[in-house]
C-alpha cells in the first residue's frame, strides 16, 4: 500500500519571507527588552560570586543550552576568566572528575529540568560548588539547587510553534556576553590583555607585533656614508630593496635619509643636468624620522601614515641605527 505525503503550504513570496524575519527579530528583541528590565542585585551577585573563583568557570548545559554554554566558556575564557564547558552527560560518566572545589558552575537550562543536568547537581552541591544558574523557569530544579539564579525567560519563542529554542538561546547568550563584560570590567581587563589571548587574530598582531619582530637588520639595510655619490646612493638603494637608502655618521646613528621618490624629484628639478658628483650630504633628509626597536609595530605604521613616507629607520636606545622598515614590511606581517 503506499501513501501520499500531505500537502505542503505554498512557500511565501519574498515579502512574506522579510516578514517573518521581522517578527522573529522584533519577537527575540522584546525577550532581550524583557530579560533587561528584570536585572536586579541577582546579576551583581552572579558576577561577585564568579569574580571569586579561585579556580575556573565550569558552564554546562544540555542540548541547544550547551551549545549556547561552550559559546559563553570561549567568551569567558578569551576575557579573563578562566572557563571550560563539559557536557552533562559526560560528566555523570566521569568528567564530573574535572570539577574541583575551587571552581564555580554556570548552570544553563531553559526548562531547569534537562535529566542529564538535574542528575549531576546533588553531586556539585555536595562538593561544595558555588553554581549560577542560566534558566527560564526560577522555580525549577536547577534553580533550587543554585547560589544564584539569573532569570532568562521570554515571553515566547520565535518559531512560529512557539516550540523551537530561539529566543530563550538568545537570551541565554546575551546574559553569558552580560556577565563576560561585567567581569572583565571588574577584572580591569585591557586591549593588551586580549591581545594575548589572541596573538593569531588581528588585534594581537597589532598589540604584540614589535618594530624588531618585523624590521629589517641593520646588515640588510642600505646605508652610506654622507660624502658618498649619487650613483653610490643608488647602487646601495638599489641593492637593499627597501626605496630608501639611510646616511650614517661617524657615530653610527642616522644623519638622513634618501628614497627613490626624492631621486626621481631631484631628476626633474634638473633636466639634462650631471647629477653624479652630488653627494649624500647634498640631497639627503636630514633628521630623518626614527623608531626604537622595542616599540609596537603599529606605532611606526600610524609614523608612516601621519607623515606620508613608506619608510623609516629603526634606532636603538642611544639613537644608533640598527635597521630599517618599511610599509610592505608590515603588510606582510599583516600588522597593516
């Protein structure tokens, strides 16, 4: 015998699909609107108890809750508070293990009734673990069991079942973000901070990139002397590769510097003239501009931006040069 599949509804037109797009945002909106006008002490207290932790955040959740939780451990973890996610399931089968008196629980349950959760909480409270709990329902079994309960219910949810977790996830997540930020404020977590957290990502480049991770050293950086001419000049420019060549005194530190740019002005300031007895000390920059090895790559490039140039001598503590850099230099390093 065979069947027939029920008819499907009609699919909607572009503007009916906007539509419902709409509704869910304005539908998740008003669960955020709600959760933030409920934020009383509660939150305060969340934010001290884990702020006291002397170990790590422990968030777990089940389902889409847990996916939402190793969502709020990465945000955590990447902002200064210590953090990891396990799985309740798991932990009911030994990762339970990874709990340790000196940590703190964030609970994370809709309902505040998953099994797998609910299962574990006597054992987390007979360890004497302090637990904050992420759920819709204040009168549930995770609640009951918590230290403190941040209410993250809403009204309904965005599918249109009102069955699906959509805007509970959200307001999961955007209390997970509102504690993240509380605590790295409290924490007096900085830019530099965060940088290091994320050295592969383009804030740690710009944050932790040095002028000597970057420059090139002083052996491969053209130099002459200023009674050096200009064919001189440019043998050593061109054999550099950096569009620059730097003019060192006796004492080793930079008299000036010269680019190719100002040799091609200086071939139109004079047409048909005999330019190789000019010396470096005749066509050079003086007072060149410099920047100490030691100092953020992103500081010599906003010194290259503000000044127009494409290159700049790199100095030592006592003003000797001791290499060069330049703008491709820092593209590659993905610095710019």
């Amino acid at each position: 015998m065979t069947t027939t599949a029920p008819p499907s509804s009609p699919a909607p037109d572009d503007a009916g699909l906007i539509a419902l797009a709409r509704e869910a945002l304005t539908i998740e909106i008003a669960g955020l609107q709600a959760m933030a006008a409920r934020l009383d002490v509660r939150f305060a207290q969340a934010v001290r108890l884990l702020l006291a932790c002397r170990g790590r955040v422990v968030v777990t959740g089940m389902g889409k809750s847990g996916h939402i939780g190793r969502k709020i451990a990465a945000t955590l973890a990447s902002t200064g508070t210590p953090a990891f996610f396990v799985h309740p399931a798991e932990a009911s089968h030994g990762d339970l293990g990874m709990i340790t008196p000196a940590d703190a629980v964030l609970g994370i349950s809709n309902s505040g009734e998953s099994e797998e959760l609910t299962t574990i909480l006597p054992l987390i409270k007979r360890m004497g673990v302090p637990l904050v709990a992420l759920t819709g329902r204040p009168d549930s079994t995770l609640a009951r069991h918590a230290d403190v309960v941040l209410d993250t219910g809403v009204p309904r949810e965005a599918c249109p079942h009102n069955l699906a977790p959509t805007a509970s996830t959200t307001a999961q997540l955007a209390m997970g973000d509102a504690l993240a930020v509380a605590l790295l404020s409290a924490r007096g977590f900085q830019p530099d901070d965060f940088a290091r957290s994320h050295p592969g990502g383009a804030l740690g480049r710009r944050l932790l990139t040095l002028v000597r991770d970057v420059m090139r050293p002083l052996e491969r950086t053209p130099c002459v002397t200023a009674a050096a001419t200009l064919p001189q000049m440019m043998h050593a420019m061109s054999a550099g590769g950096l569009g620059a060549v730097a003019v060192v005194g006796d004492d080793g530190r930079p008299a000036g510097i010269f680019t190719d740019g100002d040799l091609r002005r200086l071939i139109e300031a004079r047409p048909g003239a005999d330019l190789r007895a000019l010396t470096a000390a005749e066509v050079m920059h003086p007072r060149p501009h410099t920047v100490r090895a030691q100092a953020l790559a992103v500081e010599a490039a906003e010194l290259m931006e503000r000044h127009r140039i494409t290159s700049v001598l790199v100095v030592d503590d006592e003003g000797r040069l001791t290499g060069a850099l330049n703008s491709h230099d820092l593209m590659r390093a993905k610095v710019i």
